[in-house]
C-alpha cells in the first residue's frame, strides 16, 4: 500500500509533499532536506499507488510550489507518475559546484549508501534515451577502461552474466558482434587495417 505524506519547516508549515511506501518518507534520498521525524506527516494512506499519485498531485497544486512562482513547496515537480526532470544549472552555480569538495569520509558514505539502491524502470527507461547515439569522449573512455581493469568478480556475479549471455536475443547478440567489429578496426595497430 502507498501512502502520501509532508514535510513541515521549523514554523510548522509544509515545504514539501511527497507519495511512497515502505520507508520512503523517512528516507534520506530526497530532492529536500529531511527534517527531524516529528516534522513528517503521513497525509493518506492504505492508498494504491494511483490513488497517492493523484493525492500527491492534489495537495502541490493546492500548496503551488515556489519553482513556479505560485506557493511554498520546494517540490520540482507537479507530482504524479513523471520521469524525473533535469535540472540546468547556471554557470555560477556550476563553477559553485565544482568547487566544493566532499571529505574523503563523505565520499565514502555516499558511496556506501548508493550501493545495491534499486533504480526505477521509468528513470533506467528516460536516461537510456537521453543518452542513446551520444558518443563517448576519449577521455571518458580511458577512465571507464581504468576503472573497470583488474576488479575481481565473485562467483555469483560471474553466475549471473553467463546466465545474462545464455538468455541473450539473437538480435542483441548481433549488436554486440557488430559493436565490438567497430571497435576493433578503430584499434590503433590492427594488422587487419593496413591490409
């Protein structure tokens, strides 16, 4: 079941609505601040998750969000069921971003709380055609080929991606062939290219 909930500022008043299940209003991976746990309200809930996208859409357009320029939410969004929006920095905010320096311990918990965090399908589904056909810089690649060099895969791992290949469509293997033909004759000291 899905509930809606808010968050509420130190005045009391609402900055931010939200929909979830499970643990979601008290998880920290949100667009806002979490506030302390007496400051979330659960709004409705036993809801089905149509049922709290439309509730979630009811109380931003109620509360209107200051993005827009017509309420107190710091929300981005309207609610409902949308792909995440990107967000467009300014050149000083980029430089601004640039700047600031996580501690090494930071990056360590940040690491740490991103892994096995499941990605949803409609986000995998709207950065898989965002970056579809754009190619690579060869200095992204050099540092994918870096870091992907010498990890050591654990036995279920390895499990897993010959399973992957055993299941794979005979059109996605074609793919992957002509892939790695490309790939190949662009290699720099290919006998095959100066025949």
């Amino acid at each position: 079941m899905y509930y809606t909930y808010c968050y509420l500022n130190e005045e009391g008043k609402p900055y931010y609505i939200g929909k979830g299940h499970g643990n979601r209003a008290y998880d920290r991976n949100h667009s806002v601040s979490l506030p302390p746990r007496d400051r979330i309200l659960i709004l409705k809930d036993n809801l089905t998750e149509e049922e709290a996208f439309r509730h979630e859409v009811y109380m931003i357009a109620i509360l209107g969000r200051k993005s827009q320029g017509e309420g107190i939410l710091e929300n981005i969004q309207k609610g409902g069921n949308q792909p995440p929006r990107l967000t467009h920095h300014s050149e000083e905010t980029k430089s601004k971003m640039r700047r600031r320096r996580h501690s090494e311990e930071t990056k360590r918990k940040i690491g740490q709380s991103s892994k096995g965090r499941p990605c949803k399908e409609h986000i995998k589904e709207h950065l898989s055609e965002l970056y579809k056909g754009r190619p690579l810089a060869e200095d992204t690649k050099k540092k994918l080929s870096k870091s992907l060099t010498g990890i050591k895969r654990s036995e279920e791992t390895r499990r897993k991606m010959s399973e992957a290949k055993k299941n794979m469509s005979e059109e996605t293997r074609r793919k992957l062939s002509e892939a790695a033909k490309k790939r190949w004759e662009k290699k720099e000291g290919n006998p095959l290219t100066s025949i």
